[in-house]
C-alpha cells in the first residue's frame, strides 16, 4: 500500500486506530484473527480500486438472491455435457449476459450467464 497513491498519513491513521480496536476490543486469538482478517480485505479492497477504478467497478461482488446463488454454485465440478433440467452446463432460464462476449481457448469457451440480476461464468470444454 505504500508504493500507490493513497494519502499516507490517513493509511497510517487507520492502521493506528485498527491496533487500538484491536488492543481493546479483542482477548483471543479468534477475535485477533477476525479483526486481520477484516482489516486485510479492507486493505485489499482499497488497493483494487486505486490501482484500476474501471475494473474495480466492473469486478465488485454484487447481491444475488440466494436460491439463483445456490443453483449456479451446484454447476461448480458439473460436467459439462446434458443434463434433464439443463441446457449443456447451464441451468435452465440462465442466458447469456448481455454485453459480454464468450471467451474461447484451445481448452473450451467461457460464457458469462444471467438471471435475475445474478451472473456467473459458464464453462464448456
């Protein structure tokens, strides 16, 4: 974090403040490793949108509604071949999101999906 462009000070301060909270709010080693961990997405977070705001924007994690969450997260290790309910390894009622154009390799072609506001990527090799 110190090599980007980032007001030093403020960063300092909030690392500061972090160990204070941390000092005073926290008496074992979950609540030590919860509050780094927190503190290094924060970190992480911040040093993704300095270093690109285009793609930063364009890679949040946005909300999904749990169950489309569920159904595309049961497609991971899927093959990718037909299934009863399924269209190749897409779930049924999934589209291509627009916008998006399918990237393909010598090991198969990825095509972003969409439903309901909910994304994924969907490979086929």
């Amino acid at each position: 974090m110190r090599g980007q462009p980032l007001d030093q000070k403020k960063l300092q301060f909030e690392e500061d403040a972090c160990l204070v909270s941390l000092r005073r709010d926290c008496s074992d080693e979950d609540c030590i490793h919860r509050k780094y961990e927190k503190r290094i997405a924060a970190l992480r977070d911040q040093s993704l949108r300095v270093a690109s705001p285009s793609v930063y924007e364009e890679t949040r994690p946005f909300p999904v509604a749990s169950i489309l969450m569920a159904r595309a997260q049961a497609l991971v290790g899927q093959n990718c071949s037909y299934q009863q309910n399924m269209v190749g390894a897409i779930i049924a009622d999934f589209e291509s999101a627009p916008g998006f154009l399918p990237v393909i390799s010598s090991d198969g072609m990825i095509t972003v999906r969409e439903k309901g506001g909910a994304r994924f990527a969907d490979s086929e090799f």
